[in-house]
C-alpha cells in the first residue's frame, strides 16, 4: 500500500512540475512620444482574433502576460485626436523575461473617405415631387499590413478606431443635405438624404465627403459625379387629344411639286408635340411656284445648254488601231416649249498601230515605267537640316513616273522637303489662381510656344493674363470687394421648343449674360455632354452644330464661369424625323463615344456609328476596350497597384515568436510594420538585442529538471 501511494506522490508530483516549465511569464513596457496613453490588451480566441476576451488595461504603458499553452494577444494603443495602433502578439513555451519598446503617436495627414458609389432613386420627376439620394462611404481608417481584417475592434473604444465623416449632396454646386457621422475601420457606412426642388430645371447632383474627425492634421474631400436630375414643370398633358386635332399648312413647294405639311399633335412625356410630316398634293410636270404647278418651260435653246461634248471611257482596239467614244449633245427644237436634248456616241480614231492593238494600246512598244517605284528610291540629297514649318526637315530627291504604264511612260525627279523631326503644337498650362491687379480679377498661365529655329527645336514659354472679372468696389484676394458674383445666364435662340425637323446637321444657338468670364460652355443632350467649347462670346450668339439621331430627344446649354459657378438653360425638345430616304451618313445622327465604364476589371467605352444604309438610317454600338487593368477598375480607371489612393489606420503590427528548437540562443523576433515607415526585423536576443537578455540561469534550470525526473524514475523501479 505504501508502495502504491508512493508512486502516485511522485507522477503527480512530476505533472505540477512540468507546466510550471513551460509556462511564460512576459512583461511588456511600451514607451511613446506621449506621457499619457491608454492600452487595452485582450486574448484572441485563435490566429483571426475575431473573438477576444479582456486581458489588462494600462495607462502606463505597461502589463504582462502570463499563462502556458499558444496564444495570441491584440493590443490597443490610443490616445484622444491621434492615430489609434494595433499589435498582434504570438507567445507559447516557456519565454520569460521583459520587452521594451517605443510607439509614435501622430496625427494622420491627407485623411480621405473614398466614397464607393452613389445614386438617385429616381433621374425624372415632376416640380413637388421627393428624390432619395443614397451614397455609400468608406472609412478613412485601414487595417495595417499584418493585421488580419478579422481582428475584432472592442466595443467601449470603436470611437477611437473610427473616423467622423461628413456626407454632404450638391446640386449644381448648392449645398441640398449634410450628414455627419462615425465609420468604423475598414468598413462602409450608407449615408440617405431626401430632397424636393423648389423650382424646375436640370441639376447635376454631386455627392463630397470630407474627413471631420480631429485624428487628421488634413483631409482631402472626395466627389462623386451621381447624375443628372431633371425636373419637369406639371404636365400639360396625359393624353393626345389633349394636346388639339390634327391641322395641314397651305400649300408649297418642294422637289419641283406641290406639297403640304400634315400636323399631328402628341403627348411625349406630359409636353405637347407636334409632329410634321410632308404630303404631295400635286405632281408637277414642268415644276412648282408660289404653291402651284408651273408651265411648261424651254428646255433648250442651244446645244452646250444640253452638255459639254468630250471623251467618254476609256481607249479600246479595232482594226489594229487605237479608238475611244466621242459623246456629242443636242438641243432639238431649240428655243421652244417642244425643245429638249439629246446626245450621240461616236468612235474616233485615237492611234495607228503598227504592230496591232491589245488592250487599248499599241503592242510591241517599249513602257518605261509603270509605277515610281520604277524610276527609283526617294533618298537625301543633303544631309543638313533646316527648319520647315516649324518642324526639322532634310532636302529628299523623288522619282515620279509619267503616264505609267503606256508607251508614252518616261521618268523624272524633283527635290522636295522631308519631315525629319515634328517639334510638337504650342499649348498652354491650365489658369492658376486669381489675383488682383488695377482693383479687377485676373489669372494667368503659362503657354509655351514651340517651333524650329537654327536647325533644331525650341521651346519658349510665356506669361498669358485675362480678365476674369470688372470690379466696382475694387479687388482684395482675388475677389471683388462687396459684389456679389452671379452665376452665367444662358438664353436659347434656337431651334424653337418642340421643333421637328429631318435637316442634319443641327446649328443650336444661345447667348450668354455673366459678369465675369466665361470657362466653358456645353451642348447636353438626354442628359449627356456631346460638344464643349472654350471660346465663350459674351456679346454674340454662339453656337453649336451637331447632328442627333432619329427620334425624341431633350437638350440644354450648360455653362461654367471663371469661379467655377455653373449654371443651365432651359430644357427644350427637339424632333428629329426621318427623311423619305437618307443618301448620306451624315443625315443619320453624328457619331460620338459614351463615357468610360468598368467592364470585366478593364477600362471600355462605347462608340456609336450612325450610317445610311438602303436609304434607311443605322445605328451601330461597338465595345472598345481603353486600358487592360491589372488590379480592377473602378468608376471607369484603373485601380493604383500600391493602393496610393486608399488611406489606412497608421499603426503597428507585432509578432512575438520563441524558438523552443534553439540550443543556446533564447531569442526573440519582432516583425513590425508601421504605415509611417516600414521596419525591418528586430532580433532581440543576448547579442546586442533591445530587450533585457536571457540569463544562461534558465539553461542551468532545464538540465537540472531533466536529472532531477531520471532520478524519480529511476526510484519508483527501485521501490
């Protein structure tokens, strides 16, 4: 019995020693640039730490980790208005000693929230009527490299791992809904705003998000372009009889006959439209004026009113001689209403041949060339350059051949100027800011005029100045004092409101009131920018001459002034026809590519070919691939392989891994990475390491524990 329990002391004895072996018992002191910091520490239940338990809290910067087994530790740094960290700790075996080491604290600079997408619930209302407006945003905060996307964020201290955002929704550069709130790291926040116009028009809706939280020195606000809102005033009406009956025009005339206009009016889209369509009345024989049938009238009254006589086709063989067809016209009864023309083909001898015809030529002679690249190869005949047109050219000699391919064919050569080196088109910078000068608003830019001069080419730049806008009260900053700047007023000339036309192309005309200049102006039709112009007259009509397709289409002048101040005409609607039969491309529509879009991960646009095909117009959408991208595409761009444009949580990541394998070297790694600056691996260990070192004591410690188990072992089978 004795024996029994003996044995019993001494396994379980040895079972109490072992864990006592290998379990660690760590002290972390982490040091900052601040005195006053929080850390959090909590225990990750696996490698993903996407469930953690509380561990310790310090505001020292200092705790300790003891326990046996392998696990993972996540520590929060934090501090109020600075740049939160993170670490991830690995620690198993039997580690033991003390870790020192410092963290940055810093405000995060170039803070942006990148917003993913943005939508109106509906792109057509009526003026009463309520438009939703969503926009998705991402946090300005990131989860550093390492760090795995799972690690969860402990509930009581979100707000320091989180970004205060700001959401706001513009229509045509006015301010319509603001929203602020926090957006955890790594993660998408929906933002919803309601709005109902006051007044009718077309609105560009453009949604901004800036960073407000006091983590960021700067921030960078973010745009994205939503779309186009237009808002009808109440319909005029919901059917067509409402719009009146069915009317003809007076009689006119076209293609020599007598026509008239059948009106048939519609309802499209709560507008009245009226639609024209041509009739033929009466077909004349002799013509149309003034609405009527013309008289018969004299055709002729001498033969070169009926055509010009000449050569007709080509040279043909009889008789062994050379012939060609002579076409000669008449005028019969000239002078008559019974005149009309005539003509007669004749052949006429062109050349004898001596040795027979082939071909409409004779055989048997000699053809010096049939091509210039008979008579030789264009080569230098002077190896200086010299300046042409702005470009360096060198003098080539060419070879041409004459009635190639005859009897009559012969060589010659002439010298002419070669386009060696084309030194480019002059261009200008884009204007800066403003500035003041004789008490009104300038800008300028910088151009560069470039040309050939002295055999080579040059660039020389200059200064260019405009004025942006007169002031009355003088200038201060770059603003005038005390006047209010308005936005461009735009005035439609033409064409009329519901014009119905099958005339291609289209000359659409307006003028512009502003006082002060005018940047651009664009033609928009259903809702997209087909022409733009950078040459604004503000005392003249402008226009634009485009062709649309066949069909129903609303269209409006946008345009910007020199602050950025835009502003839109009316809407009209313009009834494109189609003729009886097209004879030429140019009738159908003119030809235009769409914006850029994000298919399969790669870059395309559409490009929309309009054509006349049997007198019928055609449209035909071809997909063209823009850029193969190689890490996605995004809002119609390809994606930044270094991720430049996605702003991240600047903190650390750390691993603590102990080698059991190691004979003598109790050593320790630290990985870090910080978004600041990228650290390599830290050897912390009895050789020049940053932490405490290890005493050899421990060593001593293990072999002693292995003699002292084969002792027991050795007893229990002597007992």
């Amino acid at each position: 019995m004795i024996k029994f329990n003996l044995k019993t002391i001494l396994v379980f004895s040895i079972l109490l020693v072992i864990p006592l072996i290998l379990a660690y018992n760590y002290q972390i002191n982490v040091d900052s640039n601040y005195e006053d910091f929080n850390t959090d520490v909590y225990k990750c239940s696996d490698i993903s730490c996407s469930a953690i338990t509380f561990h310790q809290s310090s505001t020292n910067g200092q705790y300790s980790l003891i326990g046996n087994g392998d696990n993972y530790y996540a520590e929060y740094d934090y501090k109020e208005c600075l740049n939160p960290h993170i670490y991830l700790l690995h620690v198993w075996g039997d580690l033991t000693g003390t870790e020192n080491y410092n963290i940055f604290f810093s405000k995060k600079s170039g803070c942006k929230a990148e917003i993913n997408n943005a939508e109106l619930s509906e792109n057509n209302i009526e003026l009463g009527e309520t438009v939703t407006i969503t926009s998705n945003i991402h946090s300005g905060f990131e989860y550093p490299a390492g760090i795995p996307e799972t690690t969860a964020i402990p509930e009581n201290i979100k707000d320091e791992y989180s970004t205060n955002t700001k959401a706001s929704i513009y229509a045509n550069d006015i301010k319509i809904g603001e929203i602020e709130e926090e957006i955890l790291l790594a993660s998408d926040k929906d933002f919803e705003f309601e709005w109902t116009p006051s007044s009718a028009g077309t609105y560009e809706i453009v949604a901004k998000s800036e960073i407000t939280d006091c983590a960021c020195s700067s921030q960078n606000t973010q745009e994205f372009l939503i779309g186009t809102l237009v808002v009808n005033e109440p319909s005029e009406c919901t059917q067509n009889s409402d719009c009146g009956n069915e009317s003809f025009s007076e009689d006119y005339c076209k293609n020599e006959d007598v026509v008239r206009n059948h009106i048939i009016p519609s309802c499209a889209f709560g507008k009245c439209v009226f639609t024209n369509s041509t009739e033929i009345v009466e077909i004349c024989e002799y013509g149309c004026s003034n609405g009527e049938c013309t008289q018969p009238a004299i055709k002729c009254s001498s033969n070169p009113q009926c055509g010009s006589d000449g050569f007709i086709g080509d040279n043909f063989c009889e008789e062994n001689s050379v012939f060609r067809n002579f076409r000669a016209f008449t005028c019969n009864n000239p002078g008559t209403p019974e005149s009309h023309c005539s003509n007669s083909i004749t052949k006429q001898l062109i050349k004898e041949c001596a040795d027979g015809c082939l071909n409409g030529e004779c055989i048997n002679q000699t053809i010096i060339c049939s091509a210039d690249s008979d008579c030789g190869t264009p080569h230098c005949s002077n190896p200086l350059n010299f300046c042409y047109n702005n470009d360096i050219f060198q003098e080539f000699i060419f070879y041409k051949c004459n009635n190639p391919g005859t009897a009559e064919s012969y060589c010659s050569n002439f010298t002419a100027p070669q386009l060696i080196l084309d030194c480019g088109e002059d261009s200008c910078d884009s204007f800066g800011d403003n500035h003041c000068k004789n008490d009104n608003v300038y800008s300028s830019r910088i151009c560069y005029q470039r040309g050939c001069r002295d055999n080579s080419c040059f660039i020389d730049s200059f200064s260019e100045e405009k004025l942006i806008m007169s002031c009355t009260n003088g200038c201060l900053n770059g603003q005038c004092i005390n006047q209010t700047i308005e936005g461009p007023v735009i005035n439609l000339i033409s064409p009329i409101n519901n014009t119905d036309t099958t005339n291609m192309p289209v000359d659409f005309t307006y003028n512009v009131a502003s006082d002060s200049a005018i940047d651009s102006c664009s033609l928009i039709i259903d809702s997209s920018t087909r022409l733009t112009s950078n040459s604004i007259s503000l005392d003249d009509v402008n226009s634009f001459e485009y062709s649309p397709s066949i069909g129903v289409h609303n269209w409006l002048i946008s345009c910007t002034n020199a602050f950025d101040m835009t502003n839109v005409s009316e809407t009209r609607v313009l009834i494109i026809s189609q003729s009886e039969a097209c004879t030429n491309d140019s009738q159908c529509g003119s030809d235009f590519y769409s914006d850029k879009y994000c298919s399969s991960g790669d870059v395309y646009k559409d490009y929309h070919d309009f054509s006349c095909v049997t007198g019928e117009c055609k449209e035909e959408t071809t997909k063209e691939l823009v850029k193969e991208c190689d890490n996605g595409c995004k809002n119609g761009q390809c994606k930044s392989e270094n991720n430049e444009d996605s702003w991240c949580i600047e903190t650390n990541s750390c691993e603590l891994a102990y080698d059991d394998s190691a004979e003598f070297d109790d050593s320790i790694t630290l990985k870090s990475t910080d978004v600041n600056q990228t650290l390599g691996s830290i050897i912390l260990n009895n050789n020049g390491s940053e932490t405490e070192p290890v005493s050899y004591f421990w060593v001593f410690v293990f072999v002693i524990t292995i003699i002292v188990i084969l002792i027991i072992i050795i007893l229990i089978n002597l007992i």
